[in-house]
C-alpha cells in the first residue's frame, strides 16, 4: 500500500510542471480559430539585422531572416501571412513558439527564422516572434 501511495506521488509531482509551464497566447484576427491554444517555448540567440519580405524571397534555403512588419491572418493551422512595405510572405508559427504573446494584425512584429524554399514557393519557418514598439 505504501510503494502504490509512493508512485502515485511521485508522477504526479513529476507531471505537474507540464502543466504548469504552459500559457495562452496566439493570433487574434482574421482565420484564428475562437478558442485559444497552450503555448511555450521560444528561441534566444542572435539577433541578425532586420530584412524585409522582398529580399528574403530571394535569399538561400535555410538562411537567418529578421523581419518587422504584422501578421495580418491566419491561413491555416499553423500558417499565416505576414505583411511589411515590402509584400507579404508565408509565415508558419508553431504553437509553442508564441509564448503567451496576443497578437492582433495591428500589432507589430519581429519574427525570427528560416527561410524554406521548396517546389511550392518561399516561406518562413518562425523560431521566435515578439512584440516590438515602432
């Protein structure tokens, strides 16, 4: 009775911390779903200069990419299209990588990534987005 007491104890302990470690966040506009998703984690390291949709249209596949601009709707479940003075590109946010943040398309963004090319066209796999003050 007492081992049984003991392991019930002991996974519960160790799943608590799942639970605890995740927070809402996620795109509020046009194509997000009403309900909103558990989100953590996010990238830290370098940042590398801000370029602009143009220019990352034409870069290599697997290339660092900052941009600034807005998310302006959501496509699909983890895609999205993101906006600056430039054009607009494909973006695709897993849900881990929003970190609590309530994104509106009036707010905007610094997304870092990776540029991906394949027979479909350019998108940008997001590693981290914020909330930046223009």
């Amino acid at each position: 009775m007492k081992k049984t007491f003991a392991l019930a104890a002991i996974v519960a302990l160790m799943s608590a911390p799942v639970f605890a470690a995740n927070a809402e966040g996620g795109f509020s506009g046009p194509g997000a779903p009403t309900s909103a998703q558990q989100q953590t984690g996010g990238f830290s390291g370098p940042n590398s200069s801000v370029t602009t949709v143009d220019a990352a249209k034409k870069m290599a596949d697997d290339a660092n990419v900052t941009l600034r601009g807005n998310i302006i709707q959501q496509t699909s479940h983890d895609d999205y299209t993101f906006k600056d003075s430039t054009g607009t590109i494909s973006v695709e946010i897993d849900h881990k990588r929003w970190n609590g943040l309530n994104i509106t398309p009036k707010d905007v963004v610094e997304i870092q990534g990776e540029v991906d090319q394949d027979k479909h066209g350019v998108d940008i796999d997001v590693k981290q987005i914020k909330k930046v003050s223009q």
